[in-house]
C-alpha cells in the first residue's frame, strides 16, 4: 500500500505529471495523503511541538469512494508495522490525528483528508453515513463498460439498430423497438455459446429451450451462494412443476474458510440433485468465463444478505444481454428493480434477512413470477427483456457513471 500510494504518487511526478485531483479507491492507496500533507506543510513544528498542515489544500484535492459495508474489507495496521515499514519517512503524529490513535486504519485516513466522499449506490451511500457518521456520504451508483460485457450476438443487433451504442449507450433507451424476433434469436444465440462452454468444461448437457438460471459470485458467506439450496424439498417439487437447468461459478479467497464451504456445500447439492436438474459449476471463473455465464443466462440470481451488497455490477452485465435480474434488493438493484418489469425482487430489502426469511421469498416467486411468466408468457418474457435493455443497460454504464464522477467530484 506505501508503493501504491506513496510511490504511485512520486512516481506520477518522476514523469512530470502535475495532478489536480487524486481519487482513491477503498483506502488501499490511502497514503499518498501523507505525501500531499508534507507537500502543503509549514517549514517545521508549530509553538505546540506538532508539524501544521494546510489540511484544506488536502482535501481539495482528494475524492474517495468506499465500496463496501463488510468490515473486512476496511484495511487497518498497527503502528509498529507502520514505523516498521515506513520508519521516519511518515508523520506519525499526522497518521493517528487523521487514521486513528488505536491504529492505522486507512479508509478514516482517506475520509478524513478528502473533500468528496460517495458510495457505490444510493443505499450503500446511506450504509456508509451510518458507518461512518460525521462524513457527508455521496451517492454514485457505478455502471459496466457496454461493449466489453455485451455478447457478440447483442454486439451485433445493438450494431445494426443503434451504431452509436457502443459511444452513446442511452440510445438503449429504444430498445424497444427492435422486434422481438431479433432480441430472442440474439438471446438464444448467447444462451447456446454457453451451454456449449457448460458442455466442454463439466460434460453437463443442457437444453435450449429450457430456462437457466446463472449465479457467479465471489464464494463467501454474505452473498449466500447456497441459498437456492435451503429447502431442496422445494426445490426438487418446484423443478418437476417447470424445469429449469443453473450455472454457477466463483471463487473463494485462499483464506476464506467459510467460502471454501459454500463451494463443497453446492457441489454436494450438484450430486444429491444430478437426475433430476441440471446443475454445473464451472471452474477457473474469470472475466472471459464472466461475459458468457452472465450473457447466456436467462434470469441472473443474486442473493445477498442486505445491506451487504455495496452495488454489485454483475446483474448490469446481464441487463445488456436482455438477462432478467432475479434479486434481494440491496446495492444497485434497488435502484434498477421493476418488479416485474426489469426483472424480480426477493423481499423488501429489510437490513440482515436471515434465509429462513428469504428462502420461502424466493422459492414462491421462482416458482409463480419467474418460471411461470418464461412458460406460460413468452411474449411478455421478451418485453421484459427488452424492458432490461432499454432501462438498465441504457443508465447502469460506465458512461453515465464517469460524467458523475467529472461533474460532481472532480470539477467541483
């Protein structure tokens, strides 16, 4: 972290670079304020004995995102490591005024020296304020890269209808114009590219016709990857009433025994249920494997633990390939969820749901909204799919999101 935020910051300078406005993300480069507090610093300590900052030109300069609710994710160090590593070259008296006295904690260092501070959604920017009180909290729900997400199938009808899609995404906002013909053939032609990767990686062979469901995830506990599971009773009587085939993919950290669980917990599921639905998880996920599962599922799944899911971007991936969000409203799908319009929730959103609570949820509406409507619906089906489209795909970009940051953040 001192080479990413210290010697990121000297090397930008090494090569001449005069910088006007520094953004971190997460507090894993954090201290390269300590390089801006020496810049923007008084000649030697004040009558008090303590080196002065001109801390305001500080935080003119600095915008910081947090990203996430989970404790874990906020990197804290004890001092000795910090005078161990960084010896006389830091203020130590300045560390513990802005990262804390117990120890070094770097996201307060980041939200104490920056003059702009947003989460990654509207309800996480909510989240943060109450983690972090004291801080005003702004709201900038992050997008995906259009093209780098979208199918080649979908890259080829948003080619043919709107060419300057890949520029210009809120031209999506039309998609309702392409007929339906065409947004289900680009669909199916997505949807076969990853039963055939599904075929070659696991021998599970899958059947076009019938619904699949995809779950990618990092495997750890508050995303609930088993969720699905709870119940299999449920889940084995819903199956026989409308079949439906899953994909899932995901990886655990190296440490994370819990995750390590999660992943062994599904493929006993995988064996318990083989017969009866067409289960595969595929190994080796990264973000090639990513743009087919996500482009080639039918209905993407999401079951956090609220208020857990700082945004979640996998689910915009799935919109611009005409993929139905079946999730728990937290992150960025309570921003982008129409029930029954852009996709499905699963319960209210009330903050740490317990599976019990929201495994019912979400077998009833499977069964009844989801699998019923892909039955019993198809033409409402693609509706919906070109309701995703024109109203996820066409704002939840990376286009949309980098004109909040440049006009709320960086030219303030």
């Amino acid at each position: 972290e001192a080479v990413l935020g210290i010697a990121g910051l000297r090397a930008l300078r090494a090569l001449g670079f005069e910088i006007d406005r520094y953004h971190m993300n997460e507090g894993h480069s954090a201290l390269l304020v300590t390089e801006l507090l020496k810049r923007f610093g008084t000649h030697g300590p004040g009558h008090d004995g303590v080196q002065h900052y001109d801390v305001a030109q500080v935080r003119d300069r600095c915008i910081f995102t947090t990203h996430t609710p989970v404790a874990a994710g906020h990197d804290r160090f004890s001092y000795d490591l910090v005078e161990r590593e960084l010896g006389t070259s830091v203020d130590m008296q300045a560390l513990r005024r802005f990262g804390g006295h117990e120890d070094l904690n770097m996201t307060h260092l980041a939200l104490n020296l920056s003059g702009y501070v947003n989460g990654v959604a509207k309800r996480h920017a909510d989240t943060s304020r109450k983690m972090f009180p004291g801080h005003a909290v702004h709201a900038v729900t992050n997008g995906v890269h259009p093209s780098t997400w979208t199918a080649a199938s979908f890259i080829h009808l948003y080619d043919r209808h709107f060419p300057d899609w890949r520029h210009d995404p809120e031209v999506l906002l039309r998609a309702h114009i392409i007929p339906d013909a065409e947004i289900r053939a680009a669909r199916q032609d997505a949807k076969r590219a990853l039963l055939s990767r599904v075929r070659a990686a696991s021998g599970v062979v899958m059947n076009p016709d019938v619904p699949l469901i995809g779950f990618a995830r990092r495997m750890t506990a508050y995303k609930r990857a088993n969720l699905l599971f709870h119940d299999i009773e449920r889940l084995r009587a819903i199956n026989r009433k409308r079949p439906f085939q899953l994909v899932m993919a995901g990886k655990a950290h190296p440490h994370d025994e819990d995750g390590k669980k999660i992943i062994q917990q599904i493929h006993h599921h995988i064996r318990d249920l083989e017969g009866e639905l067409p289960i595969a998880f595929l190994p080796n996920y990264d973000m090639e494997l990513a743009r087919t599962l996500i482009s080639g599922s039918d209905v993407w799944l999401n079951t956090p633990i609220p208020p857990m899911e700082a945004s979640g971007t996998s689910g915009m991936k799935a919109a611009l390939n005409g993929g139905l969000n079946f999730s728990v409203l937290d992150g960025w799908w309570s921003e982008g969820c129409v029930d029954g319009e852009t996709g499905w929730s699963i319960g209210d959103g009330t903050d740490g749901t317990t599976a019990e609570q929201d495994a019912p949820m979400l077998y009833d509406k499977l069964e009844n909204s989801v699998l019923a409507l892909y039955y019993d619906d198809p033409d409402r089906w693609t509706w919906m799919m070109a309701q995703a489209i024109s109203r996820l795909g066409s704002y939840f970009n990376t286009h949309r999101m980098m004109r909040r940051y440049a006009s709320e953040a960086y030219l303030r």
